[in-house]
C-alpha cells in the first residue's frame, strides 16, 4: 500500500487522521459526515456525505442567502428612510387631527414604496452596492 499524504483536511475545516490498514474513514466532527475511502491512487478523498448532514448543509445554505436577501431589502428600506423629510414624520405622529395623520402617512408610504422601485424591479439601483 501506497503511503498516502498524513494529513487531509475535511470540508469542516477539521484536519482527518486516518486509521492505519484500513481504506474507510468517517469524519469525527459533529454534524460533518463526510465519508472518506482510500482511492487506488493512495490517497483519501471523500466519497459521500451523509443525507441528514447534506440537508443541514442545504438548509444552512438556503438561511445564509435569505439574510443577504433580506438584508438588502432591508438596507434599502433604511437608506430610503433617512431620506424621509422629517417635518412629515413629526405631522405623522403629531399632529392632533387624524386627517393630516393619515396625509403623511400616505406621504410618507409612496415615498418608500417609489424609493424601492428598482429594487422591486430587480435593477442594480444605488441601494444594492
Ligand atoms: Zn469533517
């Protein structure tokens, strides 16, 4: 038997040893499961992941892409929000007839909703740098 690399690192960061005269290994880390074989070339590659570890690995991925998602849109709302003259968010929350409340308010709400028009449409607008 070919005498392989002493030292591979897994896709978990973990760095595997390998057992001696045997040609398969399982990673030790929690939630890894990455499975590994000798190959006929000597050396250790990985030949599957375990599906539950996949599917965290899936699920992990899918949460990672909503935060930048949502941290765009969100990004965007805020940066619009500065935006915001300050005079109709005081007559917004101020004012003592509920008419001019709900002026500003609706003032207020087609300034975002116009603001994030090209978010909405998917165009690379100024809030999406
Ligand atoms: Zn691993």
């Amino acid at each position: 038997m070919v005498k392989q690399a002493l030292s591979r690192t897994c896709i978990c960061g973990q760095t595997m040893s390998f057992p001696e005269g045997q040609i398969k290994a399982k990673c030790l880390t929690e939630n890894c499961g990455a499975n590994w074989e000798l190959g006929a070339e000597g050396f250790w590659a990985i030949t599957h992941i375990d599906a539950a570890q996949q599917m965290d690995e899936a699920v992990k991925e899918f949460i990672e892409s909503m935060k930048v998602a949502f941290k765009r849109v969100f990004t965007a709302i805020m940066t619009a929000a500065e935006d915001i003259n300050p005079k109709w968010l005081h007559y917004y929350s101020h004012s003592k007839k509920q008419r001019i409340r709900n002026k500003y308010e609706k003032m207020i709400r087609i300034y975002l909703t116009n603001s994030l028009q090209p978010l909405q449409r998917g165009k690379v607008g100024k809030f999406l740098e």
